[in-house]
C-alpha cells in the first residue's frame, strides 16, 4: 500500500524543481517555514544540551548570597577573583559561586512575599546555598526561619574556636520550647575586607551558614580571606 505522505512530497519536490530559485525559496517557506522552524530549533537546542552536559560542572566548592548590596561582587567580580586565586580551587572540577542580587529584610514582615527570600529558601532548602551575609541585626532576624545553621554545631566546631568571640545571636520565640537560650546563627564580619577593601557594605555586616550546607570547610576559608586569619 502505497504511503499517501509519500506521494505528496514526491509531488512537491517535482513542483518545486520546475520553479526558478527565488521562486522555489519563496514558495518552501511560504509552505514548509513551520517544520523548518521546529528543526532548527530542536537543533539548536540539542546542541545546546550536549555542550551542557560535556562542560557542566554539577558541585560547588562555594556558594556565597552578598545580599542588600549594589557592590559588584558577583561571580567573575574581583572579590571572586582575589579569593579563587587564594584558595587555589580547581574550578574545572567545582564551581564557586557568588551572587549579590538579593534583597530582602527578614525584620520587616519576615521577608513575606519578597521574591528575593522566596529564592534565598529554596537555595537553603536544596543545600545550595552555603553562606549568607547583610547588616547584622537582619541576619540575627533571619535566624529565626530556621535556614541558618546553628553554630553550636560540631560541624562549626573549627569556626567556633577560631571565630566565637564574633557570634552573632537570635533569640527563639517563647513558643519554640525545644530550643533553650540564644542561637549563634552569624559571625560578624564588619571589620573584615568586605568593607575595608571590597566595599560590600558601609555600616557592618554579618554571615551566617545555610543550614543545610555541606561546605563548611569552603565557608571557613572564606571567613578566614575576608578576616585575614589564615
């Protein structure tokens, strides 16, 4: 039995063979632009899947949220620069990633319906997100969504020697009677080069952990380039 769709292109490939050039061009996009353009778009965006997924690197070494900040110290910036180069990270194998669009106040409202924190909970909540700095007081707030490590953690037992004396604390509501005491959820960093040299932030500021990071270690050699204690 023969193929009807068969015929039909045989048929149109003998119309279009009789057309002069132009003719002919005009007439296969007039009629064929639609799966034309569908080709070229799977395509384009099959190779852009294979270059993906040949050059994608999965993990980070580190995860830093600048928020509240107009300061250029995202990924590629000099801050990201001066501390890649410091560590020696092989960026082939792990990503460090710096992002300083956010802009959120946990103090006001706890951040309801601000986009910015929305994406700040899902980067906490998926272990993305490593560490977090803004003014000291909006980080202590920030403690109380229970997306800053507590770094009473044994994990935090090396910050804690090194860097206790600059916790930053948040007191639990009444209502939360599992946990007793105040919380470090920061380590204040107003002295440290995010002011001093790379101008992040004017009146102080504070980084807490994500609470869900498992780059502590990374978090550490930041907090120890910024204070200049390694």
């Amino acid at each position: 039995m023969l193929n009807p769709n068969k015929i039909v292109w045989s048929e149109e490939k003998e119309k279009i063979k009789k057309l002069p050039k132009k003719e002919a061009m005009q007439y296969i996009w007039m009629y064929f632009k639609i799966p034309i353009i569908a080709i070229v778009f799977f395509l384009a965006f099959g190779t852009f899947l294979i270059v993906r997924i040949a050059t994608n690197i999965p993990d980070n070494w580190l995860m830093v949220t600048f928020s509240n900040t107009y300061a250029d110290v995202g990924t590629g910036s000099k801050l990201w620069e001066d501390f890649t180069k410091h560590t020696g990270y092989d960026l082939t194998k792990k990503k460090v990633e710096f992002n300083a669009s956010s802009y959120f106040d946990y103090t006001k409202n706890q951040a309801r319906g601000n986009a910015y924190y929305n994406a700040f909970i899902t980067l906490a909540d998926a272990g993305e997100l490593d560490a977090i700095t803004m003014e000291p007081k909006s980080l202590a707030a920030l403690g109380q969504s229970g997306r800053l490590m507590d770094l009473n953690d044994e994990r935090c037992a090396s910050i804690k020697a090194k860097y206790g004396d600059r916790f930053i604390m948040y007191e639990p509501v009444e209502e939360d009677t599992e946990t007793k005491g105040p919380v470090p959820v920061g380590i204040d960093v107003s002295d440290s080069k995010l002011i001093t040299e790379y101008h992040v932030y004017v009146d102080g500021c504070a980084l807490g952990i994500g609470a869900q990071s498992e780059n502590i270690k990374e978090v550490e050699d930041f907090l120890d380039f910024i204070l200049g204690s390694d």
